[in-house]
C-alpha cells in the first residue's frame, strides 16, 4: 500500500450549466480572488484551473487588475492553466474545433506565461478515439480523465492509443476528479481517512502515491487547506501539495502495461450520460450551421480575398468554441443557459457569414450583374444545382445556362412569381406620397427599369437588373408633379416586375474553385439539340406519382409512407423511413422508457404528391398522420390516452447524378415527453455499425459496456456519417443512433422531448446527474421539428460508397451570389482553388495564417479516413510547403512548385502551410 499521497488543489468550472454564465461568473470572481490571496499568502500552495483558459479569460475580463498576479503565479509553477480554452463535450462538435480549441487555449496560456501540457478531460461524457493523437500532435504527452474508461484498466494509469498509433500516457481518475474532499472531510482526521482510502484502492496504485484530487464544482479549496495538509502529514504519512503537471511529471511512472485503443464511451466506472446526444435538437444543428459556416468562410478569405478578415474569424470561433463546453451544446442546462448557448452559435455564424460574403464580393465584380458566381468549398471538382431567382423566359422560349467556356445546360423552373406587386387608386394630391418609396432607384427591393406615364396612370416597370438606360429621380417627381396638375382627380399607379421563376441550374465548379454562368432565353426549337439535354451517361432525374429515378437510385414509396431505396449495384433497403414514437420519462442526460409504453408507428393516414419531376431534381412529398400521445400520465409509467393528430412531411428528392436519396423530416411538435426515431431496416442482421465524426470512422457493436450505476444503453454518436451493413446515412449535424432488433435495423433519432434536467429517480441511472430542475423548453412543444440526411444503398458499405466524400458535398453546399459587374459583359473564366487528390482523404481546414517568420501562408490540414495509408496529391499556386504540428510550429519545409506529394499514415493527420 502507498505511504505517499499528492493532493492537487483545483476546482472544476462549468461555464454555465444550472445557471446561465454571468450568475457563474459572478461566483468565479469570488472562487479566484480566494485562490490567489491564498496562494500569496502561502508558497506551500498549489492550484490547477480546470485546464481550461476561459475560466482564466472570464475572471480577467472582470478583474484585469490581477492579471500580473496571475502571470506571477503561472511563471512560479504554482498555477497550471490551459491547456483547452474550454471543457468541450468531444462528440458534440466537430474534429476541427476540437483542434482549433486546444489552440485558443493553448495561446491564451502563453500569453499568461505557459499552458499546463497536459490534456486534463475530466467531466466529459466519454473520449472520441483520435484525443491520442490531437494530443500528441500538439506535443503533449499526458492525459487525465475520468469518463468512459474500460472495465481491462485495473490500475491508475494507461496507453491511450489513436486510431493511427499515437499514444499518451493517462491518468484515470477513477473515483472522479472530487475524490480527494472525502479525505478532507475532518480537518483534524485527514491522516487516518487518507489511510483508509489508500487501503482501500491499494490495488489502483502499487508503489505509485495516491492521488487526491482535492476540489469540486464551482468551489475554491479552503484557504486553510495547507496548513491542514502539514499537519496531516507531520503524522507519519508523506503528503505533497502539486499542480496536475507537478504530479504526472515528478509522482508516477511514465511506463504503465494496460493499453486502450480508441473512442472511451464504457459505463463501467462512471456514467458517459448518453441521453446528451438527442436532446435540444436546435443546439446540434446551430452548431454544426456555425461550424460550417466559419470553416467556408475562411477558406473563401483564403482563397478569394485580399482582405484579411482573422480578428473576425477568430471571434467566431471563439464563440463557437465557447459554446462546445460539456453543459453547453448538450443541452443540459436550464431554458435561459439553452437559450443564449443558441444565441451565441447564431452570432458566430453571422460573423462568419459577413466575411464568407465579403470575400465572395471582389470574384463578384468580375462577373456581369446579369449573370451569377458559385464558389466551391471542397477541394474537388464537382457539379451542383444551384437555385437563383431569373426573368421568367417569354412565350415560345426557354431558359438555358451558359458558362464562361460558352457551353450551354438546361434549367429546371421550379417556381414563378406574380408580376403585379401593387395596382393601387388614388387622388392625383397623392402621387408625391408614392414616390417617397423611391430610393435612388429602387422599389419594394427591385430596380426600376422604366416608368409610363400618361394621364391618370403611373406604371412602374421593375427588373433585378435594368436593361433600360438611366433613371433620374428629380426629373420624375417634376413630370408627376405637371401631370398630377393637368389632371386632378383619380389615378391608378401600377407596379409591375419582370416575371421571375426560381431555375434550377447544374454547374460544374472546380476545386475549391469558381464558376459563372448567366441564365438566359432561348427559342423553343423542334427538336431541343443533344447539348441542351441532361446527360444520360449521370441520368436523368424523374417522377411518377409514388417513384423517383436518376439511373443510380430509385425509390418507390410504398403504402405505409416508408421508402424502398435501389442502388445501381442491385441492393435494395425496404421500409426506410419508418417512423418510430415512444414515451421518454428521462431527462436532459438519459432516455428512460416508461414502464408500460405505447409505440407509436403506424400512419393513420397517408398522402404523397409530385413536388417535382426533373429532369435536373425530382421530389415527393409523403405526409403520415399520426396519433400521438399527448404527454406521460401523471405517475409518469404510462402515455396520456389523448392524442394529438401530427401531420410529418417527409420530402424525398433525387438529382442527377447523385448516388444518394436526400430525404427530410418536418413537423410541428404538439406532444411531450416523447422520442421518434427514424428507421432504416437492413436486408440482413448486422453485428456492427461505423459512424465518422472528429478524424475518425469508429466500428461500434451491439451492446455497450456497464457496471456502473448507468445502463449502458447501445445509442452511439455519429457526426457526418452511419453506416451498418449496404445502408449508408449521410447527416446534417451530430446525431444519436443505435442498432436495434438485434442489428436489423438502424435507427436514428429524430428528437427527443423532456422536461427536466435531471430526475432523482431514473429507471436506468442510480444516482441523479443534477437537480431536479424543470425546462420546459426541452420539449420543444410548439416546434417546427425538421432533420435532414440522405440514404447510401451500397452493398461495399460506407468504404466502397465513397461516403467520406459524399458526406462533404451533402453538408458543403456551394456558394452563390449574383454578380456586380456591368451587364452584359463576359462571363470571367472558371479559377481553380487548392485542388487534394486522395481516396477518403478529409480536408478539415483551409485558412488565412501569418507567421512573423515566413510570412502569409495557407494552412491545410488533411486526414486519411482509412486504416491504411493513402497517397494524397496537393496542387495550387505555393511555391514550398511546411509541415507543422497542431499548435502550428514548424517541422520541416521542402519546396513544391504548385504541386505536394504526401503520404499518410491509417487515419493520420497532418498539417501543412503552402507559401
């Protein structure tokens, strides 16, 4: 049994979670200014800030006096921060922003006078399988955690091994990062309850000290800590005050046996709280919407941009980062901390949205107003279908899209809209009133063409682009104001736009590239010419009135409202999209059925309609009525015998060329306490699924390790892609899922409904995971509930389906704005971008970067999403290339003239910088 024991004073800090941010800000304040008078007052004294720097950054912002105190402490080693900006939960956002968070975190720490280098993880709900390696690419050797570790690990310690090979050396926590206030519980008797708890876990420890965690949530340790501490260990037991880094660096060995491979989600020595993964649903589509939309933007300020945009890139990931914290973008925590977790995603998507749009702005002015830019963010070349607004064609014409290369492609009108958008009367005294609405040129959004004016009648001719000559604003008002006098009486002023349609167009867009192409009328001939007609080598997408077809998928929607998806390899998923409804008596953090539930999954009715028939898209639109429960009974065992009738549009759609059907849910939610998931059945059993998310694609079983106090429930997270047998499901954002049927079937949730953070007494977890505290916001009553994905039939899985790829082009939508140049003018040719050639290679990030060194660059960081290496090909203008580790510093340089050759490892990442 250990004689030693290291007691590492800390607290742990949830950024918001009970309470919204500022409410725990406030106590922060008070915990800090405690932890640094008792530091001062004792050099004996230790502290570890949660290893997380936003802890730091809220504290300074409110006391920036103390900000040299702080750096004094850290330079002294006797407060360890960093290394993370925050405590993030690891399955909830993407690889990229776990990356970008370490190195937020990371910087801040330096700034202060150094990050502790250890990853310190130790309220997260489970580790996703690539934390080895983003660790040990930042050059951190160390872990510590709690959650989700193994029943195989009997000691304190193991090998936490990355799917590529990399490993760290990890502390387990496993008596929780609070285990050491036990101890501390009887000032007086510290000694002998250190004794019995070191007797207790001899086992744990060996010859190693034993390790005491002494802090808790939201609490600085007692001031009188270290005296308590020296008297203890005047009493025969060696008893060591340490930073986390002191401990792991100085107290144990760095060799340990037990090796573990991969994602941590077991149940076996705490809870992972999986139920996490479902609820609030809008909390994990803002945030992958804003993951998104800061990874375009600066890949078009990167590309396409001469401004440097990086301060506001920066605050959207900062708040991007912020809201990832593990009692953040769970949404475990009450309405209001919900409610501005939201807000705050919406604000880093709109700073992000502003520079994506500024930077579209400069390709913009090269190309005619008359005609349109597209901006691909994939660093492949594809064809899109974009939707723009254009003058509806005249009879006896049609609409066509020419590109720069003067090739022309048909359009799919989609919609027309009205072209009377006012005719109103009035007295001629009024006229000058009408033209207050005038601004410039334009009205109700529009630009005025031409005007008609006669005696008693005022028309106004508007067009998104006028092809008239000039117009003066001055010279109008004079003529209205003579004709109004020569006539008195009524007149009727008129406004009239250009017929418009919504176009369907098909684009072929280079890597990370642009296009453009303008939409024009043709004359009808008798027989359309072959280049005017889809290509029939991609397929031509088409309806009936319960099929869709493209030559490489089709779907037939059957009488229940269910899908069966063909692929052109023959196989075959029948029934998708059924629809499953049970009670949920759980909370925020598990899904618990009720005791006697009512599953909810036939149609009362059914009705499907041709949305659209090709030949570029084709659409169904499925409507199941179904009769759902209003609520849980009031003993909360049972569903309400009241129902609700609840239409779910299902929209099923097909394009040309695409191997994959894109399919959406909508609703409005009118019931409570409640889970619906979306079917997939599989032609055959399956004992495994795989699900890509943060670097990786982890291959998962049928059952989930338990033998805590939490029923280890087999509901997975997936981020872009789930796969299980020939089904593969491309997702929108990160979602839950589970092989149910004993692996018949694949079931993804669609939303779950609950009303508390936390109930006292759960069906299938011990202890509560927090305070019984009502949100009614989580049952998202009143909601128009909508998810989106799309269904993979490959009978080669996720592997042959090419769905790493697949999966960037259903979430990475090109861009499209209208150009600003003058019109009628030449459309600019089609630029190529950075182009990477490599099969299931994963460009996470393309960035603006600035070294002091070597000047601007471009950073690209790639992952192989395979267990095997992959040769990958890099072209662009770059004349060198650095490869650099995660934090961003320098490993080697080699010159490459517009062209890199790398090759990677299974599953590695790697970064580089092109100058």
């Amino acid at each position: 049994m250990s004689n030693s024991a290291v007691f590492v004073p800390h607290f742990h800090w949830d950024r918001e979670w009970y309470e919204p941010f500022q409410v725990f800000r406030h106590r922060l304040v008070t915990a800090l200014d405690t932890v640094l008078a008792t530091a001062e007052a004792n050099p004996d004294f230790r502290f570890t800030v949660d290893g997380q720097m936003a802890a730091v950054e809220d504290y300074l912002e409110m006391r920036p006096e103390n900000r040299d105190r702080v750096a004094a402490l850290v330079g002294e080693g006797r407060l360890a921060i960093g290394p993370w900006l925050i405590l993030l939960d690891e399955f909830l956002c993407s690889g990229e922003t776990i990356v970008r968070n370490l190195r937020m975190g990371w910087a801040a720490a330096a700034r202060l006078g150094g990050a502790m280098p250890i990853g310190y993880l130790p309220d997260m709900f489970g580790h996703v399988a690539q934390m080895p390696q983003i660790l040990a690419r930042a050059g951190i050797e160390h872990a510590a955690l709690w959650r989700g570790v193994p029943g195989s690990v009997e000691g304190h310690a193991f090998r936490w091994r990355a799917p590529d090979g990399s490993e760290v050396r990890t502390e387990f926590l496993f008596d929780g990062y609070d285990n050491g206030l036990d101890v501390l519980l009887v000032p007086d008797r510290i000694g002998r309850a250190l004794g019995d708890y070191a007797e207790m876990t001899a086992g744990r420890w060996g010859t190693d000290p034993v390790l005491a965690m002494a802090g808790t949530d939201h609490n600085a340790p007692d001031p009188h800590l270290a005296a308590w501490l020296r008297q203890a260990s005047g009493e025969g037991r060696a008893i060591t005050m340490a930073t986390l880094d002191e401990y792991l660096r100085e107290h144990v060995r760095d060799e340990v046996p037990a090796v573990v491979t991969g994602e941590l989600r077991s149940h076996v020595r705490g809870n992972i709280l999986p139920g996490v993964l479902s609820v609030r649903l809008g909390l994990k589509q803002r945030m992958a919407v804003a993951e998104r939309t800061v990874d375009h933007a600066e890949r078009m300020n990167a590309l396409w941009s001469r401004r440097d945009d990086s301060p506001f890139l920066t605050l959207a990931w900062h708040k991007i980062i912020e809201s990832t914290a593990h009692d953040s973008v769970v949404g475990s925590g009450t309405d209001e901390t919900c409610d501005q977790v939201a807000a705050r995603l919406a604000e880093a998507a709109q700073t992000a949205r502003a520079v994506r749009d500024t930077a579209l702005t400069e390709p913009a002015g090269l190309v005619p107003s008359d005609g349109h830019l597209v901006a691909n963010p994939l660093p492949f070349e594809r064809t899109a279908l974009v939707e723009v607004d254009v003058a509806a064609p005249p009879a006896g014409t049609r609409l066509v899209a020419t590109a720069a290369d003067g090739s022309a492609h048909p359009v799919q009108l989609v919609s027309e809209a009205p072209t009377v958008l006012s005719d109103e009367h009035m007295d001629a005294s009024q006229l000058e009133r009408v033209l207050r609405r005038i601004h410039r040129r334009e009205l109700f959004g529009r630009l005025i063409d031409h005007y008609d004016l006669s005696p008693g009648s005022l028309v106004f001719h508007l067009a998104e682009v006028p092809s008239g000559g000039p117009f003066d604003l001055l010279i109008l008002r004079k003529e209205v104001a003579a004709a109004a006098a020569a006539h008195p009486g009524e007149w009727r002023v008129l406004t009239l736009e250009e017929a418009r349609a919504t176009a369907l167009v098909p684009v072929r867009v280079p890597a990370s590239g642009l296009a453009s192409f303008r939409v024009e009328p043709r004359e009808t001939p008798a027989a359309a010419p072959a280049s005017y007609a889809p290509s029939t080598a991609t397929g031509t997408a088409t309806a009936t009135d319960r099929t869709l077809s493209n030559g490489l998928v089709e779907v037939t929607v059957g009488a229940d409202g269910t899908l069966d998806i063909a692929g052109a390899d023959g196989t075959v998923l029948r029934g998708v999209g059924r629809l499953v409804d049970g009670g949920d008596r759980g909370d925020s953090y598990n899904y618990a059925p009720p005791a006697h539930d009512v599953l909810v999954q036939d149609p009362a009715e059914v009705t499907v309609d041709v949305v659209e028939d090709g030949p570029l898209r084709s659409r169904l639109r499925v409507t199941r009525v179904y009769a759902w429960p209003v609520a849980l009974s009031g003993d909360r065992d049972l569903r309400d015998g009241r129902t609700v009738p609840t239409p779910v549009e299902t929209l099923v759609e097909v394009r040309a060329a695409e191997p994959f059907v894109r399919v959406s849910t909508s609703f409005l939610n009118q019931s409570a306490d409640h889970r619906l998931r979306f079917h997939v059945p599989l032609p055959e059993p399956v004992t495994t699924s795989s699900s890509a998310g943060q670097f990786a694609v982890t291959e998962r079983g049928l059952t989930a390790e338990g033998g805590w106090g939490e029923y280890p429930l087999p509901t997975f997270p997936a981020s872009t892609f789930v796969s299980a047998g020939p089904a593969t499901v491309l997702l929108d954002h990160s979602s839950e899922y589970e092989l149910v049927g004993e692996g018949s079937e694949l079931a993804i949730t669609l939303l779950r409904a609950i009303g508390s953070i936390s109930v006292n007494i759960h069906p299938l977890r011990d202890e509560p995971a927090a305070s019984e505290i009502p949100v009614p916001g989580a049952q998202d009553l009143g909601m128009r509930v909508e998810n989106r994905f799309a269904v993979v039939p490959s009978a080669t899985g996720w592997r042959g389906a090419d769905a790493v790829a697949l999966a960037e082009e259903f979430r990475g939508d090109v861009l499209v704005t209208r150009g600003t140049g003058p019109a009628g003018g030449q459309l600019p040719p089609d630029a190529v971008g950075l182009r990477v050639d490599g099969q299931d290679v994963l460009v996470s990030s393309i960035r603006r970067v600035t070294d002091d060194e070597f000047g601007n660059g471009t950073e690209v960081r790639l992952t192989a999403m395979r267990d095997s290496a992959v040769a990958v090909r890099v072209t662009g203008a770059f004349s060198e290339a650095t490869t650099v580790d995660l934090l961003g510093r320098p490993l080697s340089r080699t010159e490459a003239a517009n062209e890199l050759e790398l090759a990677l490892g299974a599953w590695e990442i790697r970064t580089v910088v092109l100058r």
